[in-house]
C-alpha cells in the first residue's frame, strides 16, 4: 500500500452558504477562492510517518470546479515537517501515488509555489481554526441540524475527502494573502467553510 493517512478536513471559500462548487455548479460570483487543510493525524506514506502534520492548499478556481486542471495554486507544507515527510506528502498530493488523492490533484493546472509554513490546525467543540503563517487566517463552526447532529453533504459529485461526509458550515472569517503568488487576496465574514473527517489510501 503506497499510503494510508487520516484526519480531519477545514476548508473556506468565496462562495455563499451552502457552495455549490460541491454540487457541480459554477461557484456563486463566477470564480471561487479557497483554501483547503488536511490535519493528518496518523498515517504513513511510502513508509514514512506523517502523523501530526498538516498540509494546505490555497488556490484560485476560474471557473467550474470540475474542469481538469484549471486551478491555479499554492501548496503549504507544515514547517515540522522533515525532508522526508515534505517529499511523501508531495508525492501523495500531487496525485503521484494514485487513488483518488490524484483525482483531486488532477483539478490542479498550475502550482505557482510550494512552500514551507507555519500552520495552526485546531477542532475544538466542533469549531475550527486555520491559520497559514501569516497568509491565511479562518475561523468556521458547522451548522447543527433539529437532532443536534452536524448538517452533513454527502454523495456530492465533488469532493476535497473523496469518499466520506463533509459537515456543512459557516466562516465568520477567511483572510487570505494572495498578493505574493498572483491569487487573489480574500477578506469575508460569514461566507462557505466545509469540515470533516478523512481516510485515504491506495
């Protein structure tokens, strides 16, 4: 088995409440601006752990969400990371290893930088923390259905956690820095965030 990782997801865009990048629809204002972390909490990769490390992507989507290789993006390693753990979780997001992390990864047409970064990544009471040095910041907290429960999407024809629930929420605040790699900057209160739980291998 070339990996087995698992985690939890964050994810803030652009788009209203509830994004219908997930649905196969166009974004809300034409384009989406998101930024997605994937807190791996334990997991191998070719053989090399990667427990406890984060990685982010932050990306500008022109148009449908689906279109092969349309993003335009930056990859964030956690700083913690050595050399080894960078190039295993590199190899695995880039779609290098297969399975349906590559299927995601082949939405991607242009990576502008690849870098190392601080990362907060925090789930605390169901409310979620990002922070991306000092690039990206957001804060989001899921929607609770009539049982108490998560609102949760499921069998959406797009995913960031191929195979698992995303529980649908709110951010009251996505910052994002763009300047620096030609992405546009973001500065919202109370648009899209997605959370969840993940399992990937191949």
């Amino acid at each position: 088995m070339a990996y087995e990782i698992e985690g939890r997801l964050l994810e803030v865009c652009t788009c209203n409440v509830l994004c219908p990048c997930w649905v196969g629809e166009d974004p809300d204002y034409k384009t989406c601006d998101t930024t997605i972390a994937w807190g791996i909490e334990k997991g191998t990769v070719d053989g090399v752990s990667v427990d406890g490390l984060t990685l982010a992507v932050s990306a500008h989507i022109p148009k449908n969400i689906l279109i092969p290789k349309s993003w335009k993006a930056v990859v964030f390693v956690d700083d913690r990371a050595s050399a080894e753990q960078q190039d295993a979780l590199i190899r695995l997001f880039t779609g290098q290893l297969g399975g349906a992390v590559a299927d995601l990864a082949g939405l991607i047409g242009e990576v502008v930088a690849v870098e190392r970064a601080p990362i907060v990544f925090s789930v605390e009471g169901g409310k979620g923390r990002l922070t991306i040095g000092k690039l990206v910041e957001a804060e989001m907290a899921p929607f609770i259905g009539a049982t108490g429960n998560p609102t949760t999407l499921a069998e959406t024809v797009f995913s960031t956690i191929p195979g698992s629930p995303v529980y649908a929420a709110k951010a009251s605040t996505y910052v994002r820095d763009g300047s620096g790699h030609g992405i546009p900057s973001v500065d919202l209160q109370d648009h899209n965030a997605l959370q969840g739980h993940f399992r990937f291998a191949a």
